[in-house]
C-alpha cells in the first residue's frame, strides 16, 4: 500500500471553518473552537510513554482479525463488553473501563524525525525549533514540589526552546540508579559541601552583575534547581530499593517496568509531567517476535501503573498516554516486517477527566486510514492542555518577539471527556 500525498486532501476542519454554515449565530468554526470549554479541567498531571520508532497500531490497539493485514496475534476481550486490543496486553486490558482508545489520528509524517517533532510539539519542522509538550505543560502549570516539574526517564525529552530552562526536563538515565549530581563527593560532608555552594552563589552573582549574557540566569537556575532538589525529602521518590520485590514483580522488573513505576512515584510527589521513553518500535523485519517482546515488558508496567493510580485516586487528576509518532503499515513485508504508516494510527490515554471504556474513530478494514472521526495531531495536543485546564490558544513571546500559540491550530476533542 503506497503512503498516500496527504498534503492535497481537505481536513474536515478546513472544509467546516471554509463554509458560512452557522447554528444559533456561531459559525461551525466557533463551535469548533468552543469544543468542550463547559468541561471543567481536572488533570493536574501528565505521564506520557513515548514509544519510539513508530508502534505497530494493528498489532496492538486496532486489531483487525479475519483479514490479511491482521499479523501474528488475536483479539482479546477487555473489560468493557464490545471493546477488544491485541492479546500481547493482557494486564491492560483489565483496566480497559479507565481508558479511552483513540483509532483515528490522522498523520501526515512518514519520516521518524519529522514525525517526532510533529508529535511532540504539534507543529511541522521548520526554521524555528518548538518546544515540546512536557515543556508547555511546566510553562503554564505552577510547580508544586520541590522536585522539577518535567522529568525525562531512560530517554531524552524535546528541548524547552523559546520557553526557556526552567521548562527543561530533568533527565533521569536509570530508573532505580542513585543520581550521583544529587549528593556531595564522598569526600566532602554536607557542611564542608554547602561552604563550597555559598562560595559559588556568591561569585556568580558578581560576575553576572558585570554581564548581560542571559546564559548566565540558566545557568544559575540549573544549580538552584539542583541545589534544592539534593536538600528535599521527596528525593525519596527516586528511591526504589526501598519498593517491595512483589510491586517491583508486579510492573515487571525492568527499566520500563522501574520507569513506570518511578512515574507513579514522581506523580505522588508533584511532578507535573513525566515522560518515559521507550525505543525499539521500528519494526521492518521480525515484527511478531519484537512486538511480543514489548508486550511482555510493557503490559505489566502499563497496566499495573493504571491499576495503581485508580485505586489511590490519583487518575482522576493523572493523565496517562501512550503514542508513537507514527503506526505500521497494514501489509506485511517480505521480511516478516511493517513499514512507516502515518496515515492512520491509535494511542492509549486513561485519567486526567478522561472518560473511561470507550474508543473514539475507527479505521477503515485494513487499518489504513481513518474510517470514522479522523483526529488531527494537533487536536490531540489541544486536548491534554484542556484537561491540564490551559488555553492551547494562548500565545507566548519569543526571544525575539514573535508570538507563537502553544499548540498549532488544534481543536479539543470533546468525546475524550464525556
């Protein structure tokens, strides 16, 4: 199947907001606009497991038993009657009633870099590089921890950009590792240690006063950051040697499995966005087995993350996604494989004032492009800040003074909350 031009096709959007239609004196454009602000925002926090490389969307959420393109694996039930994913995600199934399945995102990117920075950001590639979505987030939602408001585990996240350092993520390259930046030398006790920081603060405060370099202020708020974090309590969220065997067991003993876990962890603490990452999804040949693979390591951590988060209440103000820039192509190739397929794949989203045990748009019979209800990247940006409560519309400044909105031309997806 050739990756179509999507470039020429009209969006329902355009052709909509393009008409004089109107209903009660509102353009079909306003209402479109208007979509869902009646919605009282509940999110307070994000964990978004990216998945790397492109997920095969066929062989996990959108399976399409009895036809050619259906693969290796079946439909399992879940826990919503009617509602059914790959068997590779038993756990997750369980906890279908809490999430809401998307299978209709309309891509337009078939290239991993282009994509990645079209998912992440909402925008195209161009001249100026966008901050990523983590780094919006921390920009418009007030810390409320001592720890950073963005951290990155097992992966680096999208740069903050025009948003500027305090919107960086903080990278976390082992879930479960100690951070040696977060604690003095061996040799240096605490005292010897916070003489050396005093000393520190002061030389750069009379050296910035001589300069109006503003690497300067990043660089001071990287060290105040630190410094804060090191002397905080809820550094003991980063601490799973302390997690039972049996919990660690349950997510699935590996660095997934620890990153998810970790996520939970940070959420309790008040990290407003968590992203982990996982790689490995580009799967050209020897689909099956790979995708086996990630189910097995995958599932638990996902499923039980969902699981734990309901039971403690803290999903209804978590939002949980999980996406790949783009899905697999429908036919499989000569080596057992899938290629790029942007033009229709799904994600996962559970919590955060999502409504639970549904899925919203379909693909059409083979999986290869939207069928029903067509969600636009954007849209899917525009919807995460409604519930984090953030006008996705709101425009930010530039360094040099130009106004960029937060996320480019999207629209709420209403169905996602009820």
């Amino acid at each position: 199947m050739p990756m179509s031009c999507a470039g020429y096709r009209m969006t329902r959007r355009s052709m909509m907001a393009g008409t004089g239609a109107s209903i009660l004196g509102l353009s079909v454009a306003d209402l479109l606009a208007n979509a869902g602000k009646s919605h009282e925002a509940k999110a307070e926090h994000v964990i978004l497991f990216w998945n790397g490389g492109g997920m095969s969307h066929i062989d996990t959420w959108d399976p399409k038993p009895g036809r050619p393109v259906a693969g290796e694996f079946s439909p399992i039930d879940t826990s919503v009657p009617g509602i059914k994913i790959s068997e590779i995600f038993p756990t997750v199934a369980e906890q279908m009633h809490n999430a809401t399945i998307i299978r209709s995102i309309a891509g337009t990117q078939g290239d991993h870099g282009r994509a990645t920075y079209n998912l992440q950001t909402s925008y195209l590639p161009g001249p100026l590089q966008h901050p990523g979505v983590g780094s919006v987030v921390v920009h418009e939602k007030e810390s409320i921890s001592d720890l950073p408001s963005y951290i990155s585990i097992s992966g680096q996240a999208r740069r903050a950009s025009y948003l500027g350092q305090s919107c960086e993520a903080y990278y976390v390259p082992n879930p479960g590792d100690k951070d040696p930046y977060l604690a003095f030398p061996e040799s240096i006790g605490d005292v010897r240690g916070n003489k050396r920081l005093a000393v520190l603060e002061r030389f750069n405060k009379r050296f910035g006063a001589k300069k109006a370099d503003p690497r300067l202020a990043s660089t001071q708020t990287s060290i105040d950051d630190a410094v804060r974090l090191m002397r905080s309590p809820a550094l003991e969220a980063f601490e799973l040697q302390k997690v039972p065997q049996e919990t660690l067991d349950r997510y699935g003993d590996t660095a997934f499995g620890r990153g998810a876990l970790l996520a939970g962890r940070l959420v309790e603490k008040g990290v407003r966005f968590v992203q982990v990452n996982r790689g490995g999804f580009d799967t050209h040949g020897n689909n099956f087995p790979a995708m086996e693979n990630h189910g097995l390591v995958m599932d638990p951590a996902l499923g039980s993350l969902v699981k734990d988060l309901a039971d403690s209440g803290l999903l209804a103000k978590t939002m949980v996604i999980m996406i790949s820039e783009f899905g697999r192509t429908p036919r499989i190739n000569d080596n057992a494989g899938r290629d790029h397929w942007a033009n229709c794949f799904s994600c996962f989203i559970a919590g955060g004032g999502v409504k639970g045990g549904q899925v919203i748009g379909s693909s059409d019979e083979d999986a290869a492009y939207p069928e029903d209800r067509p969600v636009e990247v954007p849209d899917l940006h525009a919807s995460l800040c409604h519930a984090l409560g953030i006008d996705h519309n709101k425009e930010v400044m530039t360094p040099l003074r130009r106004p960029m909105k937060l996320v480019d031309e999207g629209t709420v997806v209403p169905e996602l909350f009820g």
